[in-house]
C-alpha cells in the first residue's frame, strides 16, 4: 500500500484551511505468540493491526482521531474528526505542529539492523521446535526440575510512516522476537511429612533477530536459578551490602526511568524533581538512554512524533544532567525534544517514553565483585515492584536470592523483605560490574549497594 500518497492526501485536505497543520501516523503490526507444555501446544495466535493516527493543530488547539481503515469513507471521517476535536479543544501554547520537517529520506527508509529479512522466511514449525528443544533442554538440566510451567515465544513486524504539513516524510521497519522459560525445581523436605519444597527459576530474552535468542541457554538459567535456590533460608532482620543480578536492577530502572520523565517532572510526580544539576547518586553511576543503539530492540531512526533518536546522559558521574522529553514537555521547559516521544499504537496519542535505558557498565568482574563482599545478600529475585511509590522513590519488595559469606555463595535464601528509598539506593551504589545485560529495553550490569535494611525473622 502507498502510505506516502494516503499521508499526502490527508495533509494536503486538512491544511487547505489556513492556520492549521497536520501530522499523519501509520502503522502496521503482524505478531505471533506460541506457548508449549509438556511438548505439547498449548497456545498459538496471531493478530494483525493497521490504521492512522491524525493530529490537527490550530490557534494553539490540538484535535486527535484515528481510523482502522485506509478506504475514502474512513479518511474523510478521520480528517472531520479530528478538525472537530481540534475546534473544541482547550487553546494551550504548548500545542502546536513538532519541530522537524525532511529528514533527507522517504517513506521507504530501512534503518539496518531494525528488521530480520530471515524472521519472515522461518516456518511456523521451526518455531514451535525451538520451544520443544528449550523445554526438553531445562529438564535435561537437573532431576531436580519436575517441570516447565511455560515455554513462549513471540515475534512481530511493524512498519511505521510518519507525515506532517511541514514536508515531513519518514518511515521505517522493524522485527522484534522474544522466548521465555519457567522451571519447576522440586526436592523432598525431610519433616516427616512427606512434604515438598517447590521453587521457580525463569529467564527470558527480547531481541531484533531470531538467531539472536539463544534459546538452550535461556532453558539452562532458567533451570539454574530454580535449582540454586531449592533449600532456601529465612535471614534474620539486619542491615547488610547487597549484590542485585542485571535482571533485578532493570525492575529498579524501570521505577528510576518513570521518574525521569519529563512529564512526570512537570506534574511534580517525580522523586527527582528540582534536583537536575545535582548530584543524586554515587559518582561512579552513569545512567543513559541512547535510541541510537545497534540492535537495540527500541532503536529507531527517529521518534513517534519524527524528531531523529539520540544518545541522551541523564545521570553523568552522578550528577542528574536532564530530562526525557517529547516535544510537548520540551516546549514547557523551552529546550529542544530528546527523540522520546513514544506511542502505544495508531489510537494513541504520543508521551514521553524510554528507548534503550540503561545503567553504565563498570570495571570489576561479577566474580570479583561478589569475592570483595564479606557479608551480603546476592538478589535473583524481585516480588513486588508494582507497589513501588513512583513519586516518593520508597519501595518495599520480597526478594529470594544467595546469602554471600566472606566472599562466597553460601546458602539459599527466601521470605526476605529488602526496603528503602530509590534515591537512597542509587547513592549507596558501590560497585557495578563489567557484565551489562538487556531485558528488552532496559539494561544493566551487576550492582552492589553498600548498605540496605533486609526484613527476615
């Protein structure tokens, strides 16, 4: 279909009104969702969606509305719609058509490395093997795993175009796959009841290629993190360093990155409100968000709205430099779009939103890291981090992880409450390690806080 010719006819009808101006947003999305158990499929779906987001700006008005269809009847109801809307919107003189026009390329722009070409020539079935494989590899792991409670695996293809009144012409494609698995590991409890313990291990992995996912190792650390904490300890109540695996800092990013909105900040919903230019964690944490990451699996050319993607350093050597912004929140504070604009889908309007959001490596290795710990709690679990505070930064979840003893692994532990604040914990960060890992799009290495209280017995 030609979306530069549907684009062209929507701008070119809505703006023969003088004053106004117009952005068009397509998308098309394809996606495939498989679960197995017990070698057996126990989902297969598909589903597919295509339609037009239309902005209309007018005398510091904005008007929004979208359509699922591309015949004439569908267009001419969108563009009255969103005229309409626009008309009766509320005036704000931060609305108004972004800041960007031609980006010296048409709507046919393939940024490399965003799409498989392979992704749309792999069977169904070969699909479904993989997942078979990654099952039969977990059990094969120990004689402790029982079970696989779930194996997924999921992929889509998009492609987006956008449009605007100022000459604007821009799109690209992209693929992203995702696997998951989660293990059952189960081990007698020697209580005279006959009674079992039972623990669940899980990994999962999102990325641009599907020869990227490496799905046999998926399988073997999900069965790992199962195993390794069968026999599980309660800890009495103290304070005490903890070591967070990648996996679990990405949680606390996430609560960290919600907080660095622009938005957010504006609203006063944000724990790092008025503290830009200052120092809100220990020098040696380096936090960036950078949408021009290679196969960064929220890389892209440019924005929601058009603005081109960047590297943005919001924490620098501890200091918070700035904010995430979409080109509404940047006009508010009268500095220019970080590229953040973000939309759920062609229904939505867009928000300020992440892109490859990650905490800097350091230096030390995960092994060295732990040896350099005399006594501490080594987190492989989060429980909670819904109920985070995202204003107040206060947080308190249930963890399961290993007890560290004089530098070394020494016991399983669960039933613990690990609390605090985000800020508090972001200025005990000690030590981070060489070992970055991506969960989707968040990312970190291993990170080490010198001091938290740890809730037990």
């Amino acid at each position: 279909m030609d979306y530069s010719k549907i684009g062209e006819e929507i701008i070119e009808r809505v703006c023969r009104s003088r004053g106004e101006e117009a952005e068009v947003y397509i998308k098309t999305f394809r996606a495939i969702d498989i679960d197995v158990s017990g070698q057996k499929l126990e989902n297969f779906n598909t589903s597919n969606s295509s339609g037009i987001g239309l902005r209309v700006f007018s005398k510091n008005r904005m008007g929004f509305a979208y359509a699922t269809g591309f015949g004439r009847e569908s267009i001419e109801k969108l563009i009255e719609q969103a005229k309409d809307n626009a008309l009766n919107g509320t005036p704000d003189e931060c609305n108004s058509l972004p800041q960007v026009t031609r980006h010296g390329q048409s709507n046919s722009f393939l940024h490399e490395d965003l799409f498989d070409e392979d992704l749309t020539r792999i069977p169904v079935g070969t699909k479904i093997d993989k997942i078979r494989e990654m099952e039969e590899k977990a059990l094969a792991y120990d004689k402790r795993i029982s079970r696989v409670l779930r194996a997924s695996y999921s992929d889509s293809q998009y492609e987006i175009s956008i449009f605007n009144s100022r000459g604007l012409e821009a799109g690209y494609r992209g693929t992203q796959c995702s696997a998951g698995l989660i293990a059952v590991a189960e081990a007698k409890v020697f209580s005279g009841k006959g009674s079992k313990e039972i623990q669940l291990g899980f990994d999962f992995a999102i990325k641009r290629r599907f020869r990227d996912i490496h799905f046999n190792r998926l399988a073997g650390n999900a069965a790992h993190r199962a195993v390794s904490l069968l026999g599980a300890k309660r800890l009495r109540t103290q304070r005490a360093s903890v070591v967070f695996e990648p996996l679990v800092v990405s949680g606390f990013l996430e609560l960290i990155a919600r907080g660095l909105g622009a938005d957010f900040v504006q609203k006063k919903k944000s724990s790092f409100a008025r503290k830009r230019g200052k120092r809100i964690s220990n020098k040696i944490v380096n936090i960036i968000d950078d949408g021009t990451l290679p196969r960064g699996v929220a890389t892209s050319p440019f924005d929601d709205e058009g603005i081109p993607r960047k590297k943005t350093v919001l924490v620098k050597d501890g200091i918070l430099s700035t904010f995430l912004y979409d080109s509404y929140t940047a006009r508010k504070d009268k500095v220019e779009s970080s590229g953040n604009a973000f939309r759920s889908s062609f229904k939505a309007l867009p928000s300020v939103g992440i892109t490859n959001f990650f905490l800097e490596k350091g230096r030390t290795k995960r092994e060295e890291l732990i040896a350099s710990t005399d006594k501490g709690l080594y987190v492989m679990e989060t429980m909670g981090m819904h109920t985070a505070d995202p204003v107040s930064g206060d947080f308190s979840v249930g963890v399961s992880g290993l007890w560290i003893e004089k530098g070394k692994l020494s016991f399983p532990v669960h039933a613990v409450t690990i609390a605090g604040n985000v800020l508090d914990l972001l200025d005990s960060i000690d030590a981070i390690g060489d070992d970055l890992q991506f969960y989707g799009s968040l990312g970190s290495p291993t990170v080490r806080i010198s001091d938290l209280f740890i809730s037990g017995e």
